[in-house]
C-alpha cells in the first residue's frame, strides 16, 4: 500500500526515536583465557561453529577422581556452550597410546608375569627380592621430590615387611604369593631394568593401550560424560607427526641429533612475533618439569641433555632404543615426542586454528606451551589456539592426587561409594577452574543439594497428579499475592541463572539461585493451605528439570508434565521408579491416594482421642513399610503429600547417610582423641619442673647449665640468654600456679568432682574448697561443668559447694 504524501517521512522518524535495546556485556559469554588470565567475549572464529580439541588420557593405568574433574568439568561447559548457547560444537579428544609411561608399564607387566609362569624357587624369589629391594633404595636416595621420597619409602617398608612375615611362614606357596604381591612394585622395575630392552613385540604396548582406552570410556559413560564426536589415537597419526615434525625442521625450528629431533627453544623465541611460555612464563627456567616432561625413558638417557643445543629444548621426534617401539622416519626409527601429538592431530582434523584447546591445570607447562610454540611455528602465525581452558587440580582431602604418588582414589573406586550425578554436583557446585577438594565433607554438601532436588521433584509430582488436569478450567486461576511473589522469583532466577552462564559459565552461582527458587516454592506450599497452583508449580519443575538436565545432572525431559503419560519426577527422578510405568501409575495412585487420605483421618481421630498405639502405628506405616515399597508419605497441614521412590534409591540413600555419619563420628573421635592428647602433652610439659623442661627439647637445645638452662642452640651456637632466662622464669610461675595443694591429701572417702580429688576428712575437703587452685577450677567449669550437684552428692554425699548446672 503506497504512502500519501509526508507519511514516510513522519514513519522514518518515528522509527529513528525509537530506543532499541543494547545487548549489556554481562549478557554475552565470556570464558576464562588462561592466554590472557581474564575472561573475555567469546567469539569463535567461524560464526557459530566451535572447533575444540581437548587432551586426552595416556592410557596406562586405570582413569582416578582427577581425571573426573577435568572430564566432568569440560563435558559440563559443551554441553552449556551447545544446548543453551546454542553453538554448533566440533569436540576433538586425543587418546595418547604411545608415552613412555605406556612403555615402561607394559615391559613391566610383561617381565613380571613371565617371571611368576617361571615358578621361581623359595630361595631364589627372596634373592631376587632383596636384589630388587637393594636397587629401589638408590633410588629413593637420590629421589629430590619429597612427596615421591615419602612415596618410596613407604613401598620400602611394605617389603620388608613381607620378607619378615615370610620368614616365619611354613607354607612355601603362600609364602612365594605374597612375596610376589607385595613386592611387585620393586620387583618388576628390577626385571625391568636387566630385561626391558629384550621386549620387541609391538602387541605388548598395544594391548596394554587398548585396555586402558576402553576402561577409560567405560568410567567416562559411568559419569555420564558425553562422548567426543572424534577420537584421534597417536598410533593412527603416525604420518601427519612425522610430516609436522618434517615441516618444523625445513622451517629452521628444529634440529636432528643421532636419530632424535628436537625443537629450537631460543630460535622460536628470537623470531618476530613468537614466545615462549605464554602460559606459564614464570615456570620456563623449571627444569624438573622440563624433564619430566620428556618422559621417563629420557630421563635415562645420559646422552639426552648433551645433544640439546639449549636445556629448554624438548623432544619431537624421539630415536628407539632396544625394548621400545618404533616407526620409521627421514631421521631412523623411533617415536613422537608427548607434545607434537597433539599438534599434529589437532592441526589435522580442526586446520590451522583452534578455537578450544582444553586440559588439566598441570598441563600448562610444559605441555601446553610447547604445543603452542610448536603449532605456531608450522603454521606461521600466532594465536595457535584462541580461547585455553584448564580445569582446576583435585585434591584428596587437601592432599595432592597423583598416580606418579599412587594416591588417587580411582573413578571406579568413588562410583562405589557416590553415583555420578552425586560427583557431578560436587563439580557443579565450584568454579571449574579453581580448586577443589574431595572429600566426605565436600561431599556431603553435593549429597544435601541432591536431597534438595529429590524432595522438590516428588513433591511437586504429587500436586500436579492430585490436582492438576490441562481440561480442568480450575487449573488457571487467578494468581494471588504469594503465586505473584512465586511468578516474580521464578522469572529472577532465570535472568539470574543466564547471567552466571555467561560469567564464564558459573555453575556455583546458578546452583545457588536455583536451590532459592526451591525454597521460594516450597514457603508457597507451606503458606498456602488451600489446593496450589499447580501451573505455576509445573513451570518451576519444568526449569529446574531443564538447567539439571542441561547440566548432566538430570534424567530425560518432561515435556508433558502433570500430564498422565509424563515422568512425574521432573527428570530428577530415580533409576527404576514406579512412576516411569504409566500404566501401572495410573492405577496405583487412586489406591495411595486413598491410603493416604484414611491414614489422616485415623491420624485426627488417635489426636483427638489421645490412642498413641494408633499414632505409632500410622508412623509405622510412614516409616517402615511403605518405604520399602517405593513409597514416601510426608505430613504436611491438612493433608499428606504421596511421593514414589525407587527402593534402590532409597536404601543407597539410607546407606550413604550412616557411612557419612560414622565417617563424620570417627574423624570427630579422632580430633578428639588428638586434641585430648596435646592437652596431655601440655599438661605434662606444665607440671615438669623448669629445670628439666628444656631438657626434653633435644631438637632445639644442645647444651645446658646446672640449673637446667640450654646456653646453645641444636646448630652449637650461643643462644640469647636473656630470653632464655624469661622463659625458664614464666616455667617456673606456670609450673607452681597448676601444682596440686602439696600440704593437702589427695586420697579419700570426700570427693571434690569439679576438681576430681578425693580427701580424707571433710575439714581437709572444705579447706581445699577455699583454695585458689579450686576456685580456678570452678571458673573453668563455667562453661563445660561435667558434673550437677545432684551427681556430686551421689559420689560422695558431701555437695560442699554449689556445682554448675549442665548446658
């Protein structure tokens, strides 16, 4: 339809008055760039699709709790990135089947077992042993990390410990067994180092690799971890390495020596627009991570160090010695260095520029700095990898976890105390990329917020089965005050919840803001004492499912909920519950439904009437019974809510909270006892005289006067006499304010209990009563009086002074 004349114009400027909205740069994801150390906009080189590589295992050994943080985390950031940002995501996993780990385990396993099928005599085993032991304790000498050290010796002693108890053991079989087991350790890196270089079938290293790698993807489906949508093996890589490393080599980056290729540190570094250590500069000059990183076999070669043209130079292509794997190559046979792996295989499936590169904290250096110097030095310009991520380390109860400190607790091992979605929420409920402990106590905060969600779930599952109905007129009604309040908190947790996304998808904070929204519902319930607003509590459920489920944390969507063909547990339920059988659903509720209806009635009437053998049997019924059936009824006012439960689920949950609990009992009883025994020691320390206090301290004093007073430090040399005298001066005071009344009895038929002393006489009892040192007493009993007068007559019969009444 044509314009008359000046309406175009009049529109034009309407238009331009128009205020439009401005996306606020707390509404665009950000991630943390560990190559910047900030968060910056996320922007991926092509639009909408996102190519990340992620570091892989070394699969050598079974996968541990740390490898869950890094797997865990990332898998939650894909799929935030996917499913609610939106972005087409291409994830790219490295599997490292070739490391001298992997050798040297192999060869190991290999030598032992073929040293067991040879049925070695008694005597020879103990030889071979002591032999073992004998090379395992140069090592531990010369060893300079010192958790490595305690790590050693504590193998050390585990030996020697089975040579003495098989000494005094008859049976010859059983003896050799747990010889063997318990030696193993030293065992097989003495095989190792007499035979190691007579292993020349490939099979050995690749059955141990492909072992590890399905044990690994195992662990990953147990943890609901998504699987990557390419795989890349270094074994399959071979050409796309050798040509890389080739390429580096004609670009004047790297340098042959006897078979072995290494990268050029210092020419890197001098060239315009290239560093080194952009990650971690301030570990470059590290040269134990710089030879660890080179793997465990180089550290054996003696000649490695002198073929390098600078000590921070590092391995790409590496030459075979006897009894390790090779390939062929322009350079002789041999093998990838760990960090051209990665290069190599990224490069060939994402091209010349990552996007995503993530991995473990631990890696930055040197692994993911050398990626990065040699990536960018092949492909000619720099960023190689726009955006890197690092998971934050995982500690054991504060302690670090290490498989090379054999301290790790395995996946495996946690799965059987926790289910994934437990460990799940742990990782949900810190920053991924900061720190975390795992522990009872971190846990038991995980295990609180599932129980948070469960309850949630069920019980908003059985208000919408009892009332809510899509033909029913009376499910929309109009909002009151609190449903307006609800409404208002439903639609702030979703504008809270999207902010903490994009604050490099903070997951802690959106936990807390949707455990509020919970509670928003669940004071609507409470307050509310007439039938609910089922829709506005089918809509909450519906976005608690949606985030959990987004996150990894939840079962399938319930698109239809309140509906009868849906999962009434907002996909927060339990393996196995009943109401996933609709069917059966249908007709199992009306007969709970009932159940629960006389129940309360019978309930009223035992009140009223005051029959307790009736109220205890309804409890009975709650607790007992239906419980085990899938059955949870909860008393709220005016009615009981019926929530089903699968029994599993239920009795894994009662099982946790009693080892959570003896758990937390023993580890009380244990600072206890702790606590009991330094205020012993101090106590001890308090009553020995001055003179021979400083006696005892053998580590701090070497000589002494006649008084008992140290004149020299443990180092010899003279000490500062007059703090010394200072404090042998406040050893004495302190020594005569805690000794007993010395002209008192302390042995009788009268007791004091505030003081725990017996008298002969009540005279001698009453003149105690009046001493300093019992007046102390009772003023430190203020707070923690163990004793009531009533107890304190019962002992004695003498209450002779007014006791404290118990807290």
């Amino acid at each position: 339809m044509p314009f008359h004349n000046g309406e175009a114009d009049e529109i034009t400027c309407a238009m331009e008055s128009l205020s439009l909205p401005v996306i606020k740069p707390r509404s665009c994801l950000k991630l943390y760039n560990s190559l910047t150390r900030k968060k910056e906009i996320f922007i991926p080189r092509h639009g909408n699709q996102v190519n990340w590589y992620i570091c892989g295992p070394t699969v050598y050994d079974a996968a541990h709790m740390g490898h869950a943080r890094s797997y865990i985390s990332f898998d939650i950031l894909r799929r935030v990135l996917q499913h609610y940002f939106g972005y087409d995501v291409l994830f790219v996993m490295n599997v490292t089947d070739i490391d001298d780990k992997i050798i040297v385990r192999a060869r190991q396993r290999h030598l032992f077992q073929n040293y067991l099928d040879s049925a070695p005599s008694v005597e020879k085993m103990m030889r071979d042993v002591k032999s073992a032991l004998e090379m395992y304790k140069k090592k531990y000498e010369t060893e300079p990390n010192v958790d490595k050290k305690a790590m050693l010796l504590g193998q050390i002693k585990k030996v020697e410990t089975a040579i003495q108890q098989a000494k005094n053991d008859s049976d010859k079989e059983e003896y050799c067994k747990n010889l063997a087991n318990n030696a193993s350790e030293v065992l097989s890196q003495w095989l190792d180092s007499m035979l190691g270089n007579t292993i020349t079938d490939h099979s050995i290293f690749d059955s141990l690799a492909r072992h590890f790698e399905q044990d690994f993807d195992l662990d990953m489906a147990a943890l609901n971890v998504l699987p990557p949508d390419v795989v890349t093996r270094v074994s399959e890589y071979i050409p796309e390495v050798v040509a890389f490393v080739d390429g580096l080599v004609k670009r004047g980056f790297a340098y042959e020596v006897q078979g072995s290729v290494y990268f050029d540190t210092v020419t890197f570094g001098r060239t315009d627009g290239h560093r080194y250590g952009r990650l971690l500069p301030e570990a470059v000059q590290d040269t134990s991570l710089l030879v660890e990183g080179e793997g465990e076999l180089s550290l054996r070669d003696e000649n490695q160090a002198r073929q390098k043209r600078f000590s921070g130079d590092f391995a790409l292509w590496k030459a075979s010695k006897p009894g390790e794997p090779a390939w062929p190559s322009p350079w002789g046979p041999g093998r990838p260095g760990w960090h051209i792996e990665c290069s190599a295989m990224a490069s060939a499936i994402c091209g010349e520029q990552l996007d995503v590169h993530a991995g473990g904290f631990d890696l930055k250096f040197p692994h993911h700095d050398n990626e990065l110097a040699q990536s960018e030095a092949y492909h000619g310009h720099a960023p190689w990898v726009r955006y890197f991520l690092h998971a934050g380390t995982l500690r054991i109860q504060g302690l670090k976890m290490s498989k090379s400190l054999k301290n790790f607790v395995t996946i495996k091992q946690a799965l059987q105390q926790y289910t994934s979605r437990q460990i799940r929420l742990l990782f949900l409920m810190h920053n991924w990329a900061e720190p975390l402990d795992y522990s009872p106590q971190t846990m038991e905060r995980a295990l609180h917020f599932e129980r948070i969600c469960q309850q949630f779930s069920r019980t908003v599952a059985h208000y919408l089965r009892r009332y809510f109905s899509r033909g029913k007129a009376g499910s929309y009604a109009k909002l009151t005050a609190d449903e307006l309040r609800l409404l208002q908190a439903l639609q702030t947790c979703k504008q809270a919840v999207h902010d903490a996304l994009c604050d490099s998808v903070d997951t802690r904070t959106a936990l807390e803001h949707i455990r509020e929204l919970i509670g928003h519902v669940n004071v609507y319930l409470d307050s509310s004492a007439a039938v609910p607003n089922c829709l506005l509590l089918r809509n909450s459920a519906i976005y608690v499912n949606h985030m959990l489920k987004l996150f990894g944390a939840a079962g399938s969507d319930a698109d239809e909920i309140g509906s009868r063909t849906i999962d009434y547990s907002c996909g927060f339920g339990d393996k196995g519950d009943v109401s996933s059988d609709c069917a059966d659903e249908s007709l199992l509720m009306p007969c709970l439904n009932a159940l629960a209806d006389f129940r309360e009635v019978v309930r009223s009437e035992a009140k009223i009437h005051g029959v307790q053998a009736l109220l205890k049997e309804c409890d009975r019924i709650r607790d007992e019974i239906l419980p085990n059936m899938g059955v949870l009824l909860e008393d709220r006012k005016g009615h009981t809510v019926v929530k089903l439960v699968d029994p599993e689920t239920l009795a894994r949950e009662r099982e946790q909270k009693v080892r959570l609990e003896k758990e937390r009992l023993a580890e009380k009883e244990k600072k206890e006892a702790q606590s009991a025994a330094k205020k012993a020691e101090k106590e001890r320390l308090q009553r020995m005289p001055a003179s021979e206090l400083f006696r005892q301290q053998v580590d701090k004093y070497s000589e002494f006067d006649e008084r008992g007073i140290p004149t020299h430090g443990a180092d010899g040399e003279l000490l500062n006499m007059d703090q010394i005298h200072d404090e042998f001066e406040k050893n004495k005071k302190e020594v005569k304010r805690i000794t007993p009344d010395p002209d008192l009895p302390g042995e009788g038929q009268y007791p004091c209990i505030g003081c725990d002393r017996h008298f002969t006489s009540q005279s001698v009892l009453l003149e105690h009563c009046r001493s300093k040192a019992h007046k102390r007493r009772m003023k430190e009993l203020k707070f923690s009086t163990k004793y009531t007068q009533k107890e304190a007559e019962a002992a004695g019969g003498l209450g002779t002074y007014t006791a404290l009444n118990k807290k």
